[in-house]
C-alpha cells in the first residue's frame, strides 16, 4: 500500500510539472513586442544576425550541456528543422557553455547540424540582447518573419502549426 501512494505522488508531481511548463510555452511576454537583437554569430558556415533573416520564421535557441531539458530540446528542433530544410524556417540553436570543446563534443555527439548550432562564451559581449535573457541558456523564441516574438518555448508541433497558418 505504501507504494501505491508513493507512485500516486510521483505521478502527481509529473502530472503539475507538465502543466506548468504546458503552461509557460503558451505564453509570449508582453514587453517582447519585437525580437530582441542577435548580432553576427559565427559558426562553419559563416556569420549570421536574426535581423538578417527578417521574412522568415527563426526560432532562436538557448541551451547548454548542463541543462538536460535544453539539452533535449536542442535535439529535437535539430531533428524537426533537419525535415523542414527547404521551408521558411530557419534555427539558431545558441549554445552558452563556457567550454567550447565540451560544446563540439556534444554536437559531434549528439548528431546535431554544425550549420545550425552556434557557441558563445560571453553572452553580453557577443550583442544577445538582455530580452532574450539568454544567461540561462535554457529558453526557445520563435520569430515571425516580420520580427515578432510569437511563442515562448514551444514545441516541435507548435512550432509546425504555425508555420502551416503562416503558409495560408
């Protein structure tokens, strides 16, 4: 009988976490009315900077080796973007360790497109600007192709449902 209620509880306790982050992904901040900047980042293929990339969907990513979740995340939207190349889409998976070794490990690794993934040792010294509040590393912005931050963290399928809306 004890445990049954100690997989009663741990059931619940999974139950109230899926909620709150089903409920966090929902959500956009209001005072994110445009994207903040992301100045040139530089991987193999070359420099980048979101404004530059205005007229696509871009879904910016934060993430580093010590959060299992971003970590996770990292990999399923390089999966997703991987079968959505030749779209309207475009990733920015900005990776924020302080090792940049550990980082190609883990890309290597973990299968992830070079040509998406992005190291930075200085958040505030590469121009990430504080909106993002990229010093957690650990959260996704989907951009409009007009500029607009549209969803906070979202999912693979979010993230599909809107680019089929924008389609229309």
């Amino acid at each position: 009988m004890k445990k049954f209620w100690i997989y009663t509880a741990f059931i619940a306790v999974f139950a109230f976490t899926v909620w709150i982050f089903a409920e966090r992904i929902t959500r956009v901040d209001p005072s994110l009315n445009s994207h903040p900047e992301v100045q040139a980042l530089s991987n193999e293929a070359g420099d980048v900077k979101l404004s530059d990339l205005k007229g696509k969907y871009v879904l910016v990513n934060f993430w580093d080796s010590h959060n299992a979740v971003s970590r996770i995340a990292a990999g399923e939207y390089d999966r997703f973007f991987r079968t959505h190349r030749n779209s309207n889409l475009k990733l920015l998976s900005v990776n924020t360790d302080t090792n940049r070794r550990l980082f190609n490990e883990i890309v290597h690794g973990d299968g992830l497109d070079s040509l998406t993934q992005y190291h930075i040792l200085d958040v505030k010294a590469r121009g990430i600007s504080p909106g993002y509040h990229p010093e957690g590393g650990y959260s996704s912005y989907l951009v409009n192709p007009s500029g607009k931050i549209i969803a906070v963290n979202p999912t693979v399928q979010t993230v599909e449902k809107i680019i089929a809306k924008g389609k229309k």
